[in-house]
DNA sequence: ACTCCACAGGAAGGATTGGGCA
DNA sequence: TGCCCAATCCTTCCTGTGGAGT
C-alpha cells in the first residue's frame, strides 16, 4: 500500500512545515546576520520529543542556505564528548577533507582546524544536548568567530541551569515548541498520506484517531500512521481502517525500540538480555546473573566483561534509549524491560540466563 | 534516633587505541 | 619501527541517599 517509504521516514524533510510558521520565522531571523557574512544568532530549541525540533532547524537551514553562502553542520549529541562533536562538525563541513580529522586530535588542534575552515557563517546544530554542558564543547564553540549555534533540548530549564554562563549569554533566542493539536497533527498526517500512501487510502476520521491516539507527537502519529497502512495491506485492505489504527501504536512503538536496541554496543544487549530474560531484576541480582554468564556471553566476542561502575553507565543508556525502565528507591531498584516483545540478540537468547 | 547496608553516580586515574613524527 | 601524545573507555575510590533494623 505503501508508495513512497520515504514520506514515513525519520529523517524525511517535508517542502512545507506545517503549522510552525512562526518558529521558522524566529529561527529565520536568527539566521539573518548570517546572510551579510556575519555571525547568525545562537538559538535555543526546547520541547517534547518527537514535536519537530530536528526538522524545524533543518527546514530553516535548508531555506537559508539557498539564498545565502552559509554553512552547516547537523550533530547528534547524545553521550558525546567534546572532542567526538567538534569531530563530526569537521567532517561534516564542506571544506574539510573528513580523512584529515584524526580520531585522536587535541581538542585544540580541532578547534583550530574549525576556526580555519570556518572563512564564512557555520550554523552547527546540536542535537540532543542534554547533558552536554558537561562537557566544554558549548564554550569551544561560542569562542569560534563565524560559528553560531542552534542548541535542541528537551528541557531549558535544566539545561541552562548547568550550562556555562558565557554560553547562557550567547543564546539570546529561544524557540519552545509544544505539541500539536489533533487537528494540526490529523493535516499533518493527511499530507503525508497523499504523499506516502494511494489516493483515498487513509479516511479523515482515522487520520484523526491517529492524531488523537498520537497526543501531539508527530514521530508517533507518522510511524504509527505507515504501521497502519502496512496492516491495511496485510489484511488485504486498500483503505485502513479503525482496526488498523488500533493495532498500529504497538507496531510502531515495537519499531522505534527495536531500532534503538540494535543500534547499541554489546554489552548493552548482554545487559538488555538479562533483564529481559528475568522480567524483573534487583541491582544485586542483575550484577549476581551478569558475573554468572559473563565467560559464556563474551566468548565468541572480541568484547570482554564489564565492571559493575560501567554497567550503571550502559542501563542508564538503556533508558535514556527507552528499552529498560526501575523503580523503586536506589537500595530495592528493580529493572525491567519497557517491550517484552522486544527480543535480546539471537547469539544471547540461547544462553542459560 | 542511630547505625548499617545497598546502591547510584561523580571524580580521578589507568589501560588501550590510534595518529603523528623522527 | 618505535616513541610520544591525546582521546576514550573502563575501573577504583569515594560520597550521598534512603530503607531496614535495633
């Protein structure tokens, strides 16, 4: 039923952003300086996951850099360190040669390649920042002439808390997105249905539950909208219908968490495999069960067992990605997994856990 | 109220990895 | 080829927190 795969795609870039009209505005504004050859204004993008922060900025920028010698770099932040984002803003520059950027290059080395590079405006936007005023690389970057920068986050209160003072300074502008209304996102849907999908094959009312099912959240209401019509065809329909839209949230949510376990390290997935396996597991269980088949797990790899300081670090990430969730006070922590349908690797899965 | 205990998470330092250079 | 240097990942050490037991 599907037409057109890419029109449900994460990174898919719509002609027309809908119903942000005035934060294209704000940002385009921001941008200005940008086409006299001059430092752009650093932004701060703050809102809910899945509300269009991402496509927001690169709409803009895409807009810009077609009337404008500007250049951009788009970084994914989360659990970088300084020296790993100014690395990917250096391969993602045009006039830099990505084979030349050493994967152990002095921050200073990096920060003047960028300085040196950057002979006209650089946009570089940072994506997922939480977290990253821990690390120097706001400050490494404001304190580059042409460079400007356009943080994401989720939350701006906690993220200006921590963040440097210089660097608070500097982001003068500040762009909060909230979720859509359903009708916003029911048209939102409906243009990627005439996209994406046959004519007639997505109703009116359904694209509605969708929105309304979706609470606002776009990345949900788009995968849950293609998990729909990827039902409608399974049941030999060429219309979806309201027991496809019913079914179409746990396939789409499936999806996004399965996505996000694969694109982790091993000993994430030997983590993942055993709370998995368990249903339920204490901090003290979980370290007892991980000793118990650690030889066998990493046998075949050139990976080797963990200690228990970094386990804390991968079942933090595990959440942070939505895999796993605890509750409880820290003493009487109990881990499971957020999908039990999200099944461990193959290679752990025939391990006696 | 006090102590003990289990646990989380920050800080610091060691081991490893990989590029640059003589 | 061997040494040096820096980044990264991991471990060890440590402190803070809060429930359980006395």
């Amino acid at each position: 039923m599907i037409t057109d795969p890419r029109v449900f795609e994460d990174d898919y870039l719509p002609r027309e952003l809908m119903h942000r009209g005035q934060a294209v505005e704000h940002l385009s504004r921001a941008f200005e300086p940008a086409t006299r050859g001059e430092r752009a204004r650093d932004v701060l993008i703050t809102g809910p996951s899945g509300v269009g922060k991402t496509v927001l900025a690169r709409h803009t920028l895409d807009r810009l850099a077609d009337h404008a010698d500007v250049d951009h770099a788009h970084v994914p932040c989360l659990g970088q360190t300084t020296g790993a984002v100014l690395r990917d803003i250096l391969h993602a520059h045009p006039h830099v040669d990505g084979s030349e950027v050493a994967a152990n290059a002095p921050v200073d080395d990096l920060r003047g390649q960028l300085r040196s590079a950057a002979d006209r405006p650089v946009v570089v936007v940072l994506d997922e920042a939480d977290g990253l005023h821990a690390t120097d690389v706001l400050a490494e970057l404001s304190a580059i002439p042409l460079v400007s920068l356009v943080v994401i986050c989720h939350d701006p209160e906690e993220f200006l808390a921590g963040a440097d003072a210089h660097v608070r300074d500097h982001l003068g502008v500040h762009v909060r997105l909230d979720r859509y209304g359903v009708d916003e996102l029911a048209e939102i849907l409906k243009a990627r249905a005439i996209q994406g999908l046959p004519p007639a094959a997505a109703p009116t009312p359904q694209l509605r539950t969708l929105a309304d099912e979706a609470a606002g959240v776009a990345r949900v209401g788009i995968q849950a909208l293609r998990a729909a019509a990827e039902l409608a065809a399974e049941r030999g329909r060429t219309q979806i219908a309201d027991a496809d839209v019913a079914d179409a949230f746990e396939r789409a949510r499936h999806r996004i968490r399965a996505s996000n376990l694969t694109s982790l390290p091993y000993h994430h997935q030997v983590l993942y495999a055993l709370v998995h396996d368990a249903g339920g597991l204490s901090a003290g269980k979980l370290h007892e069960r991980y000793d118990a088949v650690a030889d066998a797990a990493y046998a075949d790899t050139p990976a080797t067992p963990i200690g228990k300081r970094s386990r804390r670090n991968k079942l933090r990430k595990l959440r942070e990605y939505d895999l796993i969730d605890w509750h409880g006070p820290p003493q009487h922590r109990v881990y499971t997994v957020c999908d039990e349908t999200i099944a461990p690797l193959e290679s752990l899965s025939d391990l006696e856990l």
